[in-house]
C-alpha cells in the first residue's frame, strides 16, 4: 500500500487511469510522478503504433493496450469497468500528455476520503495564463451549457482531470467512446444524482500537439446537446426520480 491510502479520515482504494495514444514523450513521466499519490495505475494504451505501452509499464504503471484505436472514451471505459471490477473506490482520471500535475492529485483524494463528493472535476479557470484565448472562450461556452444542463455549476467541465467514484461507472457504459465521452459523463452523473464538485488545477500547455478538432468537436458538442435534450423531454418522471435515489445512495 502506497502513501495514498496511508492517512485517510475514511478507508478508499484510489486508482489513477491515464488513457494514452501515442504519448512515448511524456508517459513514463507522467506515470512516475503520479505513482506517489495513489495506490495503482493503469494506462490503456489505445492503439498506440509506438512504444507507449513499453514506456508505461517499465515506469511502474500496470497496462491494457487496445489492438486498434477506439477512441479515448473506449480507453477510459476499458479501464474504469477494469478497476471497478477490481474494487477500488475511486479512480482518478488524467491525460498522459503531460497537461495535468500529477502533484495536484492530493486536492482530488482529499475530497474522496472526506466522502464529500461522488466526482471531482478539475478548474482551469481560476488561473487561465497560458491557456489559448479561442480555448478559453469555448470551454466557457460549454462549461456554462453543461453546468445548466446539469443544474450545478462546473467552472471547467472540459478538463479531463478528475476524480469518480467507482459507483458511477454502471451509469455510464453506454455513453460515447470518444471525446465526448468526459462530458456525456458529467450529464450522466448528475442525472443519476451523483454529486460535482470542482478543484483548481494548473493551466499546462507545452509543445505537444491537441488531440482536439474545434470544428468538428463542437459539432459533436452540439449534437451531443441535442439527444440528451431529447433523451431527458421523454424520459417519465418517475424513472428520472428512481435514477437520482439510487445515484445519490452511492
């Protein structure tokens, strides 16, 4: 047992899971800094054609690699389904690029073992310095889309650092196995009743290159925000009512 789970107020095995394509630069980094704060972690390399999986195992992660790419929403799914199967509490989700502090893990298992939260999701916002202007401007959007949507606020509801209780993962197979994934995810826990909470978190850009497609992701968005609009209009009262008891005795 690591150092994680040494000085918690309440008992909880955290996991971290970093979905990864084609991330031979930074992976073994980011897995050796996160190591440290947790109690496994598990990269799911999704069809990655160079060494990431190699990279991430020799730093000490445990791997599952996809034979073809799938999407990052299909590597998250295959990892969060893996550790919840395997019993851990909560599972913490960061890119392997190099764009989230694996020192910042603690303000995400603070609120874990205090039980204060079902998801924890990562606030750029609090300092935008060095995050792209266009960027800013449509995660704002998005952000207070959602966050309507959703009806509690989320500052960032873009960034895919963040922290779920392993209860959510039930809620969520059927959701999108792509970008949209993180934010499909957010609509489903607050709809099942779980409860959002935010924590700031670094703004980190360097020189790799976005995975993002603003055209074609916002069109996806948009989309996205159409069939869940729908979804909820026909869904009876009553199985609205049933899904937020059982997600809020979680």
């Amino acid at each position: 047992m690591q150092a994680a789970s040494q000085t918690t107020s309440q008992p909880c095995k955290i996991a971290a899971l970093i979905p990864a394509y084609r991330e031979a630069m930074a992976i073994a980094d980011v897995v050796s800094r996160t190591l440290p704060h947790v109690d496994l972690v598990l990269v799911v390399d999704d069809g990655s054609p160079d060494n990431t999986a190699e990279l991430a195992r020799a730093a000490g992660a445990e791997v599952i690699k996809h034979s073809v790419n799938q999407g990052k929403g299909a590597a998250m799914k295959t990892g969060m389904k893996t550790l919840a199967e395997r019993g851990f509490d909560y599972i913490l989700l960061l890119d392997g690029d190099g764009q989230h502090a694996p020192e910042e893990i603690p303000r995400f298992t603070a609120t874990a073992r205090d039980g204060s939260a079902h998801v924890v999701v990562g606030n750029r916002f609090e300092n935008v310095k060095g995050m792209p202007v266009v960027r800013r401007l449509v995660n704002s959007l998005m952000s207070r889309i959602i966050s309507n949507a959703c009806g509690v606020r989320i500052p960032d509801t873009q960034c895919g650092f963040r922290l779920v209780r392993s209860s959510l993962v039930t809620y969520i197979m059927g959701s999108s196995d792509h970008f949209d994934f993180e934010t499909e995810m957010l609509l489903l826990a607050s709809r099942a009743g779980f409860s959002i909470h935010s924590v700031p978190v670094s703004t980190i850009y360097g020189a790799e290159k976005t995975k993002i497609r603003p055209v074609r992701d916002t069109i996806k968005f948009i989309k996205l925000m159409r069939r869940w609009q729908k979804q909820s209009a026909a869904m009876p009262a009553e199985t609205a009512a049933a899904l937020s008891e059982a997600g809020a005795g979680k």
